[in-house]
C-alpha cells in the first residue's frame, strides 16, 4: 500500500519500498507532477548527508543542455568560450 503524507507548507511526500531486485515504483502522483513516464530516465544523486535527490532526465539532450546553461549560462556564451579555445590552439 502506497502512503502519502501531507506537508506543513502544502507538499505531499510519498513513499515506497525498495523490492527484492532494488527495484522501486514512482508512485502514480509523482510520475504525474514530474511528467515521466515508462522509458524515462531518472537521474540520482546522493549528498554528502546522504539524502536522494531523484529528477526526471527526459534525453542526454536535454542534459547536456541544462549542464551548458549552468556552466556557461547561455549558448552564445559556451559558443564564445569555445571560439576562444580554439584560437588560443594557434599560439
């Protein structure tokens, strides 16, 4: 049985069990809000104080522009950057 569990500023928390193979099922709510479905990847990242941040990750597309963004901020600036590398070869 799925439980949910309401939140003191209006967030639900939900949990699930971790099965025989450590497999896990998104419950229906979640896949819902984060808009996944079957085949969707998701990334995992585990901090330093070991809390699990789990979000959807629709195409390594979509990830290598999100890591470009945080990087660099925009395209253009990734593009000069890059132009700058490569002149910078010549010397």
């Amino acid at each position: 049985m799925l439980k949910s569990y309401q939140g003191v500023i209006g967030m639900s928390l939900y949990e699930s069990r971790i099965g025989k193979k450590y497999q896990t099922v998104v419950p229906m709510h979640v896949r819902e809000a984060a808009g996944i479905g079957e085949g969707d990847s998701l990334l995992w990242k585990v901090q330093e104080d070991g809390t699990i941040v789990v979000r959807p990750q629709k195409s390594k597309t979509e990830y290598l522009a999100n890591l470009n963004k945080k990087n660099y901020g925009s395209f253009e600036n990734a593009k000069k950057q890059l132009e700058e590398g490569i002149d910078s070869w010549d010397e």
